[in-house]
C-alpha cells in the first residue's frame, strides 16, 4: 500500500466517526490510514504536535478531551503506552466511559496488562459499550504502510463488525480468542523479540570482548537460520548506525516485558527466562537511558563489560 497524496481529492466518506487517542510513533500511521480510507476521523492531541498538525492537513478534527470522543465518535483507537494511561483515558473522570453513550466501541491497540483489559471490558459493558483488545506488532514502517499485524481479543461478531475499519491499518488480522487475550498474545510476541534484543546485545559484548567484531558477527549471522526481521533492524544500528531503524524505546522495552513477568506470576510460572530479560530493560532505564531504541542495548551492555565500542556513526539521525 502506498501512500496517498494529502493533496488529492477527498476519499469518499464512511458512515463510522473514529475517534483517535495516542498519535506516537504507531498510532500516527494508523490515524492516517484510518483517514485515508474515508473515516472522519477527530483526534485528542498528545506531545508530538507534528503528528496532530499532519493529521489536522488529512481533515482530521483536534478536540479537547477523551468525553469530547465518546459524545462524538462511533468507534475510538487507543494507542498509548500502557495500561495506566489507558485507563485514565477509559475509565478517568472525564473518560470515554464516564457519558458513554451506547454502543460505544473501543479498540484498545496499546501494550496493556491482560487483566486491566478484562476489568476495562467489564466496566465498558456495564455502560453499554464494547471494550476490544487489539494490539500490533511490526514497526511504524509498517503502521504507515497500514500492513501491521493486529491481534484482536473480541467476540467473532464484534471483530467481523470491526473488520473493514481494522482492515484499513493491518495486512493481517488474527483473532486471538476473547477479550484479554490479544494483549496475552501481544506480551508473549514481545517476549520473543525483546529476548532476542537482550541476547544479540550480550553476544555482541562476548565476541567483541574475544576479538571477534559487531560485522564479523552480522557476516555469520546474517543470512543463515537465526536471521529475522528483528534481527535486521537491530543490526541497522549495530553495524550500519541508523538510529532510526528500529524505533522502540528501552523504556517501552522495560514496560512490556515487566508486564509478561506479572502475568507469568499472576498465573504461578516459574520467570527464570523472562526476568532475566526483564531485567536487562530495567537496567537501561535505571541508568536514564530509556529513551534510547533497543538496539542501543548492546552499547550499555559493552560499557558495562568494559568493552571498548564507539557506537556507530548515525545514518539518519534523531
């Protein structure tokens, strides 16, 4: 998919309001697909001014608060950092919830804890709205292609309503099982990468430590049977010095796998592996270096193995 020229005609309007709440590095390409598609689409405003002004050019409508949304939109897309900033959204004074009017639905595409969501979903059903997980994975590359993966915890019937709309941001639309379970699936997806991240860091500090180079590494690796889309946007940075390629914060990093080791807790598993990754993301932030991108994890772990390691020269900048 490609992207249309905000100068050109109008795209035919739908039926549905959508209303939008978190515009970061995901969620602005997901707004402008939404916006493309013909959705009128009306839009909280956060800290990236950037995005809210790029958004208001497409036809987009700013407003003031998340009731403002609710009075006035159909459907409305979350996609914030977690579950505390969700729920001041939904369930906060002036939230979605608090004058919700029926039939309200709400497509939560945040990280959120499982059992946050089920408790979001509960309240939203007591006020006649509709409360649907449905998390993304892949990168804001792919959000403003509008080819993410969307893994969506719903009733069969509340996700075929939703298609069409989810259908103008994801290539692929999984559904996960019901509400609680597309976060579940997210957490362990992000398991997955994040443990990888934490691995290809202190590899890179042992062969470095033992002669062995970031490029010689990336000549092995790169290529063969542990070679993966993640690994290729992690190493843009480690040999190649985009800073840009892999834009996802070690504070978000942190957050995500901190929310799989309660859940794993919740649920009485043992966390040997996962704490362990955990913990390598609690360390980065500890030492302030949260908003840097997870690729970045592999100069804090040589720094703190006394490896000698310039980071490379950056390709696109910050």
């Amino acid at each position: 998919m490609t992207e249309k020229s905000i100068m050109a005609s109008e795209p035919r309007e739908r039926d549905q309001t959508i209303g939008f709440v978190g515009l970061g590095y995901m969620g602005h390409g997901l707004a402008k697909n939404i916006r493309e598609a013909g959705y009128p689409l009306r839009f909280l405003a956060n800290r990236r001014r950037e995005a809210a002004e790029d958004m208001i050019r497409r036809g987009a409508v700013e407003v003031g608060s998340p009731l403002e949304l609710s009075e006035s939109c159909d459907v409305v897309c979350l996609c914030l950092p977690g579950s505390p900033q969700v729920e001041e959204v939904v369930a906060g004074e002036n939230g979605l919830l608090a004058h919700a009017r029926p039939g309200l639905v709400i497509l939560d595409s945040s990280t959120s804890q499982p059992v946050s969501t089920r408790r979001l979903a509960e309240l939203a059903k007591v006020r006649g709205a509709t409360f649907i997980d449905a998390p993304l994975s892949r990168t804001p590359k792919e959000a403003w292609a509008g080819t993410v993966d969307c893994m969506v915890g719903a009733e069969a019937a509340d996700l075929e309503a939703l298609r069409p709309l989810i259908e103008t941001f994801a290539g692929r639309i999984l559904h996960t099982g019901p509400t609680g379970s597309g976060h579940t699936m997210k957490l362990l997806n992000n398991f997955l990468s994040l443990g990888y991240g934490a691995l290809y860091a202190e590899a890179l500090a042992i062969g470095a430590k033992s002669g062995v180079s970031a490029e010689t590494f990336h000549q092995v690796i790169g290529g063969g049977r542990m070679d993966c889309p993640f690994y290729q946007t992690f190493m843009q940075y480690v040999v190649g010095g985009d800073e840009n390629a892999h834009l996802f914060t070690l504070r978000n990093a942190h957050k995500d796998t901190r929310y799989l080791v309660d859940l794993a807790n919740a649920h009485g598993i043992a966390t040997h592996v996962s704490s362990a990754v955990k913990n390598s993301y609690a360390q980065a932030e500890g030492m302030g270096r949260g908003d840097s991108f997870v690729p970045m994890l592999t100069d804090i772990v040589a720094e703190l193995n006394g490896v000698s390691r310039t980071p490379p020269a950056s390709a696109g900048g910050r």
